[in-house]
C-alpha cells in the first residue's frame, strides 16, 4: 500500500510540474539557441611586464584613513588557472577543474558551519613568544586558490608576480624568501630585503588586530597565519607593501610575507583578497578606489581577448542590473544576494521558492556570488525543481550518462547548434537571463554536454563563475549592492 501511494504521490508530482510548465509551451516556450563546441583547450598566457609604473603613489594606512576626493582606477587582466597547466589535455584540465571546485565548496562549507557553531573568536599569542596558530581562518580558497589570476608588480622596484583574484578571501599575501617551506611557482620568490617599500608591522597596530589569528616575534613584530580548508597555510610576517597595478601604485597595503607555505595552490604566488572583510584588498584601499571593483570573466578557452578586473568609479557599468548586497551576521567575508526565484522557458519554476535560499538566524543558508567556484551549488530542493523543469522542457534532446557531478547530460554528437530551454535567475531588483553556454557546457570533445548546477545537503547556494561569464560583475560596495551587465566584456 505505502509503495502504490508513492507512485501515485510521485505520478502526480510529475502532473504538476507539467501542468505548471505547459502555460510556457502555450506562451510561447522560450528557447536559447546553443553553438555546439567541443571542450575548448587552455589559454594561451600573454603577459607584459613592460609598462612601468607612474611616479604618482597613493597610500592606504591602517585601514582606509585617507582623503576622500582621493579616487584612482585601475585595471588588470585576468586569465583562467589552466593556462598555467597548458600541456595537459582538455579533457584532464577539466577534470581538474571539477576536481579544485569540489574541495573549494566543501571549505566554503566548512567555514560556514563553524561559523554559525561558534561565536566569532580572535586568538592572540602573547607578546614575544613564538605562536602557536590555530587553523582558525577557513576561507573560500581550495586547492588551486580559485579559478582566476592576474600579475602584480609587488615592492619597489615591482617585482611581477601571479597572484589569484578571489572574492571569498580577504588576507593577502606572497611567498617570501627565506623560505621555511614553499611551494613551488612559475616566478622567483619575493625577496623583501630587495624591496625600498617593504615595512613590517608593528603588534599594537589596528591591522595586526584586525587579523583573526595573529602573533609576535622577538621584536614584537605582527606575524600572521591564515589556514584553508584544505589543509592549505600561509604563515610569516604581516608587512605593508607596495602593489603596482599597470601604471599604478597602491602605497601601504597590509598583506602577509609567508615564510612558511604549503598547500596546492597551482604556480601563482600568493593571493589578492577581494572579500568584504577589513583586510581584503577592496576593504583597505577604501576611499581611494570608492569600494567598488568589477570583473568580466571569459571563457576560459584559449581566447584573443582576456579578463578584465577594474577598481573604482569605473568599475560600475551604466547598463547593470543591480540588486542588494546582503548581511550575514556571522560571515563578513562572502558576498551575499537575494535569491527569490527561478524561470525555465519563460515560466517561473513553482517550487522553488524565496525561503530556499533565506540566511538563518545561526548563519547558514542564504545564496553568494563566489568567483572562484566554477559550477553553481543550489540548495537540495531548489536543484531538483531546476533540473526536472529543464529536462522537461529539453525532452526532445537526446540524453546521455551523468558525468562527474552532473546528472543532466545530452549527446550533442555531430550537430552545429541545438534549441535549448533559456533559464532566467531572479535576484531582488534584477532579472539575470543567462546565455546557453553558462549552463550547458561541454564536458569532452566527443559532444557530450552537461547541465551546468548541482545540488548540495547544505542550505547555502552558491552562484559560480561558469554562470558568471560574459557578464560584467560589478561589487559597489559603498552602495551596498552587486550588478549584472550582459556583454560585460568589451
């Protein structure tokens, strides 16, 4: 009996949803027209390290004490971590993709369980003594660091550097010689002794107070450790240095010397914080650069045109669609929107539903925008309802074995381009229609093409950068609010 009764409930269920999706046949049904394109290989890297830096220097000092008619714009390029791995094959690069991305959310989730288990601490080691750290910080990074990097001259002179961009990070730091222990990377290490600008920070100061895990040396100097989720740890001196930026320079910015690094963190050396916590990069230059900063992400195929990441006033393009930035209590490291619904072909998917995706009074759920996890994680029941609207509305594309984490995959094998159902997010105050290629994508070079989320058992969803490509991702952090420009990347 109880076995016929969930046949009927699940029979039923399935009535509903067609009913509630066949108003969008009559509509009519929106479609997306998809190029089909094998697995792309790995950018080409094309750096420059000729433009020299101006002789103007702006100063950031201990946490954005500087005058307010005082506004710079820089600009950088970034590229995908794979074209640092440019000789494995397509099909490898991608495993490891998915490979980085599934230990980048299990930290994310991480820190957010222990975040909401424990009130917020700041361990401190006594003045003198050698600390002994506890793995207190877990961040958005994971092995890799995050998906996307750029080059930055750091000291004076500028010594050019890889350093990953990620905004579920906020400390910044390099490897630096001598090195206890390091990792290997594509550049030399930085040498502080051959810096003008390298200072370090004294116990006292705010900025060694603002650290969440923090200590002293012999000469009462601010040492620093920061500890990933992955096993990953940076651990040295908390200085303040110069970053050049093209033909720019940031003064007096706080970013741990680490000493002593391990972890897989894929050539780059080191990491530019641009999380919401008082530490990151956008947080101390403050005023300077108006709290605002945007990134265009590429595909991350070999490509003439890389992405861009701007700081300032022109960061925020005039054609965005902006909605607010949400608070959690407490996290202040992840930027968090409101998500209230779902569309598929036009039609707005009945289950899922604005309390999926709500921050709880203990910290978890609620829904970021994370540029360093590829493929986006939607709260269990939300990715049900998605994935059973979409197969519904492709039941006419033929269908082919899950792949990794996607359990929704087709066999495009020897077609040009397919109509696909378009899939709309709903964000308070604006609507984001993304482009085919941000949720179908190819997973080989054979045609096989995957439905770009996957569910979680946690109650926070994360929106990814696959979903985030093309757009013009803009963080106006001064007016509390994130925007979406379509076509962002020219």
């Amino acid at each position: 009996m109880g076995g016929r009764s969930k046949s009927t409930l699940l029979f039923s269920s399935s009535v509903i949803l067609l009913l509630s999706l066949s108003a969008a046949v009559s509509s009519p049904f929106e479609l997306h027209s998809l190029l089909v394109r094998p697995l792309p290989s790995a950018p080409a890297l094309l750096w420059s390290d000729s433009d020299h830096a101006s002789d103007s220097l702006v100063e950031t000092s201990e946490l954005d004490k500087v005058n307010s008619n005082m506004t710079l714009v820089l600009q950088v390029e970034l590229h995908h971590v794979d074209a640092l791995s440019s000789e494995e094959s397509s099909e490898r690069l991608f495993d490891l993709r998915l490979q980085r991305d599934a230990l980048r959310v299990e930290t994310i989730y991480s820190h957010v369980s222990k975040a909401a288990a424990t009130a917020p601490t700041h361990p401190r080691v006594p003045p003198g003594r050698r600390p002994g750290f506890s793995s207190s910080i877990i961040s958005g990074l994971a092995q890799g660091s995050g998906e996307y990097f750029t080059r930055l001259g750091v000291g004076t002179p500028p010594r050019y550097l890889y350093m990953v961009l990620d905004t579920g990070s906020d400390v910044i730091w390099v490897q630096c010689s001598p090195c206890k222990k390091c990792y290997s990377q594509t550049d030399p290490i930085f040498d502080p002794t051959k810096s003008r600008s390298f200072s370090g920070i004294p116990c006292g100061s705010p900025l060694c107070r603002s650290l969440d895990s923090s200590g002293c040396n012999h000469r009462r100097m601010c040492l620093y450790q920061v500890s990933y989720g992955d096993g990953s740890v940076t651990f040295g001196d908390f200085s303040t240095e110069t970053l050049t930026f093209r033909r720019n320079r940031v003064g007096r910015v706080a970013l741990g010397c680490g000493h002593n690094n391990q972890g897989l963190f894929v050539g780059a050396a080191g990491l530019l914080g641009l999380g919401r916590g008082r530490l990151s990069f956008p947080s101390q230059t403050g005023r300077q650069l108006n709290r605002k900063f945007s990134y265009c992400l590429v595909d991350r195929s070999a490509s003439s045109k890389p992405s861009s990441m701007v700081f300032g006033d022109a960061a925020i393009p005039r054609t965005a669609v902006f909605t607010p930035l949400l608070t959690n209590p407490k996290l202040d490291t992840f930027y968090y929107v409101q998500l209230l619904g779902i569309s598929v072909g036009g039609t707005r998917v009945p289950k899922i539903r604005p309390s999926l995706f709500k921050i709880g009074r203990d910290g978890n759920g609620g829904v970021i925008i994370d540029s360093g996890t590829s493929v986006s994680r939607l709260t269990r029941p939300a990715y049900i309802a998605l994935r059973d609207a979409f197969r519904l509305g492709a039941s006419n594309l033929k269908r082919a074995p899950s792949f990794s984490l996607f359990d929704t995959c087709y066999d495009f094998t020897g077609k040009a381009s397919v109509k696909v159902p378009t899939v709309v997010l709903h964000f308070r105050g604006a609507d984001v229609s993304l482009p085919a290629t941000n949720y179908l994508i190819p997973v080989d070079s054979r045609g096989t093409f995957c439905f770009a989320f996957a569910g979680t058992m946690s109650g926070l969803s994360i929106i990814g950068n696959i979903q985030q490509q093309g757009f013009r991702v803009a963080y106006d952090l001064a007016g509390s609010r994130i925007g979406f420009a379509p076509n962002g990347c020219a």
